[in-house]
C-alpha cells in the first residue's frame, strides 16, 4: 500500500497526515498501537499509584503516622515524575514497541519487593525504597504518549491522546477498587499484588506481539534542546500541573485525607477514593475531543474557572466538617482536572503546528516539525506536571502537621488555579496573543 513498509515489528514509512495512507493503512495500525499502549500504561499507573492504597492496609501496627504515609505517596510521585524526561526520549532511542516492552517488564521490580516486604515490623526506610521504585510506573506515562502522538495526525491527536492516556489514568481508579474487594474480602496486601504481578507480564507480552516501533522517529537531542529552549514548553508544563499534577496528587491523598480528617476507616475510605479517578479517568478523552472542536485553550480556560470554583465549595465543607458536601465537591474536582489534562495534552502538538506554519513551513514539512517538537516537548511538560502531584501531597503533609486540617492546602490549590485561569487567557486567548497566531491556526484554536 502507498507509503507502507514493514520490516519485522519496524515500521519504515509513516505518513498520518496523509489521507490516502491513513485510510488504506495507517488508521488499522495506530489504532491496534493504541490498544497495547493504553494496556501498558494502564498497568503503569495502577503500579505507581500502589502506595496509595497500601497506606490503606497499614493500620498502628506499622506504626507509621498520617505525615509519614503522606511522605511515602510523594516519593512514588516525585520519582515518577522525573522519570518521565528520560522515558520520553526512550522511545526514539529503542523504539516504541521495544521500549514498552522494556518498561512493562521493569514494573515486576517494584511490585515483587513490595510482595516481600509488605508486612509490620519492617523498617520505614525499606517501605520508601518501595514506593521511591513505583516511580517507573509513572514514567510509562511520558513514554506511551510520545509514541501515540507519533502515530496519528493533528487533527486526530486530541482524541488519541486523550484516549491513551484515559485509559493508562485509569489504571489508579482501578487498583483502588481491586484493594477494595480486597479488603472487603478480609484479604491483606500481598493478595492485591499477586493479582497484578500477573497482569504485567500480560501487558509486557501483548506489547511484544502487537505493538510497532516506527522508522521514521530518530532519536534527535536536537529536538529537546529546542523544545526546552521554547517558552510555550514551559508554559504548558505549569498549565498541565493544575490538570495533572491535581488529577494524580487528589489520586494519591484522597484515602489519606477522608482517614486523617474525617475518621473513614480503611474499608469507608476505599469505598469512596476510587470515584474522582475514575470519572476524572473517564472523562479525559471527552477534554482531548471537546479541544478538537473548540479549541484546547478555550476548554482549558473554562476548565480552570471551574476548578476553582469547585475548590471553594471544597474548603466550606472542609472548614464545616461535612462529609457529604466535601466528598461531592472534591469528586467534582477529580472531574474536572481530568477533562483539563485532555485539553492542556491536546494544545501540545496544536502549539507547535502553529509555531511551524508561521515560519512559513507547509503540508509534511510543518507536520514533520510539530511532532519533532511536540514529542520532545511532552516529557518535560509531563515531569513537571508530575510533580505538582508532588506538591499537593506535600502540602497536605504540612496542612495536617500544623492544623489537622486540609483546609490551608486547599486555599492554597485555589490560589493555584486562579493564577492557571489567568495564564492560560494572558498567553493564548487576548487580543493580543493573536500576534502569536498564524491566518490559518491561532493559538486560540490549538
């Protein structure tokens, strides 16, 4: 077929954005990538956020307090966020299907130590290791979606990317609802890890058998010097850690935070916490199409505003100890920091594809050079979006340290968003953004 060339699992000509190619071939074979990549990812986020649910099985026999269980949350996050930068370019040194593989295959690490060690009596600094080596899990994220965005063309990439990662986000909600049957069933954690060690070997096969590595993505350090070397990098990585830095820090907290502050045992909490993943998993695909058709920054923007209005209703039952309006109300939250995170991914590659088309580039060209650099750009947007994780479990640390509330870590998140809100309409959406715009694509549109 036009524009096809496969050699074993490489694939040597790749053309999305031509429409011929993608209708006879390309649409089939992004689309069975996507699947084995979403399965990988998936399994990724379930291993990274483990800690989240095992601070739920360590009752005072662990002898670990609120503040030390929040410490070991942050230390999944922060080693899953700097893993993001070298996964990202992990892919056009190996190649997509080799390198999923290779990380898939790297989360029987963590999984196995934290099946032996898992029990009271061991030490705090051997349950850090643990949850410091859940970090590969995290990067799998930044790696599955530079090899996606490689594989479809613009006009489809808000969806694909938003399905992707959807899919891999939904791998927390999932864990969450597997430790609760667990606990419900009376089951401790070593139960819970015999069911996913299994399941990483599936996903490290499947990707094996399925998946393609493309030709056509050259390992080029030329590419991330110059997408760090671009301020809409860095502008994108501070938007995406009100999307997903909130999305994956709530994720990783919410248990911790309905037992410290509102007294939920192990089981009442489990029973809640996995329902702002999941929808907020579910609906980020809907933020990635809802950007095609009206633009990421229009989204992103409304998005923000919501947030922050959710957020306040959030501190009022905080601060009048309910229950039930804090729960709706932070579900809320989980909701709409995920449609923002496929909003934000989506604006990537639009951002660039602009940049190029007023430089004059056209066609292949301007294409070639959005993914060039939209690719590189996603590791770094991703690290630091990981982090912002980071940074609301630490501040829920300190929150209840000083406290014994959440409260000041929420105002402080609702200060957060205020200043994403106004960011987001400074850069891409006032009149005088437009100078930044093209006549065929503004940064409105991306």
């Amino acid at each position: 077929m036009a524009g096809w060339s496969r050699d074993r699992e490489w694939v040597e000509r790749w053309d999305p954005e031509d429409e011929r190619f993608w209708a006879e071939t390309g649409a089939k074979v992004a689309r069975r990538n996507l699947v084995f990549s979403v399965l990988s990812e998936h399994i990724g986020f379930s291993v990274w956020s483990l800690w989240s649910v095992m601070v739920l099985f360590m009752g005072p026999e662990y002898g670990i307090d609120p503040a030390g269980k929040f410490f070991l949350v942050s230390m999944a996050t922060l080693v899953g966020a700097f893993a993001r930068v070298p996964y990202t370019f992990a892919v056009a040194v190996f190649g997509g299907r080799t390198w999923t593989v290779i990380s898939a295959s790297l989360l029987l690490a963590p999984a196995a130590l934290a099946f032996v060690v898992m029990e009271p009596g061991t030490s705090y600094s051997t349950f850090m290791v643990c949850a410091a080596l859940t970090g590969v899990g995290g990067g799998n994220f930044a790696s599955s979606m530079t090899n996606i965005n490689s594989f479809f063309p613009l006009r489809k990439k808000g969806w694909a990317l938003g399905l992707n990662a959807g899919g891999g986000n939904i791998g927390v909600p999932v864990i969450q609802l597997t430790a609760l049957a667990v606990i419900g069933a009376g089951g401790g954690p070593r139960v819970l890890l015999g069911v996913y060690l299994p399941l990483i070997v599936v996903s490290a096969v499947c990707a094996a058998l399925y998946m393609d590595n493309l030709a056509t993505v050259k390992n080029d350090t030329g590419a991330a010097r110059d997408a760090a070397r671009d301020p809409h990098t860095w502008i994108m990585a501070f938007l995406y850690v009100g999307t997903f830095g909130s999305f994956i820090g709530y994720s990783f907290a919410f248990g911790l935070v309905l037992q410290t502050q509102f007294g939920r045992t192990p089981l009442q909490a489990a029973g809640v916490t996995f329902i702002g993943p999941l929808l907020g998993s579910l609906v980020r695909p809907v933020g990635g199409r809802l950007a095609d058709r009206f633009g990421g920054a229009r989204i992103t923007l409304g998005n923000f505003v919501a947030m922050g209005a959710a957020t306040a209703v959030v501190i009022l039952a905080s601060v009048r100890e309910s229950l039930a309006l804090f729960t709706v109300a932070f579900i809320v939250v989980f909701v709409l920091s995920g449609l923002g995170n496929g909003s934000t991914y989506k604006m990537i590659p639009g951002i660039f594809h602009a940049k190029a088309l007023g430089l004059g580039l056209t066609g292949e060209e301007a294409a070639a050079y959005g993914r060039r650099l939209s690719g590189a750009s996603m590791g770094l947007i991703g690290a630091v979006g990981a982090l912002g994780g980071l940074g609301i479990n630490l501040a829920f640390r300190q929150s209840f340290q000083t406290a014994g509330t959440g409260t000041g870590a929420f105002v402080s998140f609702l200060v957060f968003y205020a200043v994403c809100t106004a960011v987001t309409w400074a850069v891409y959406l006032r009149g005088s953004a437009a100078r930044y715009a093209t006549p065929r694509l503004s940064y409105a549109e991306v």
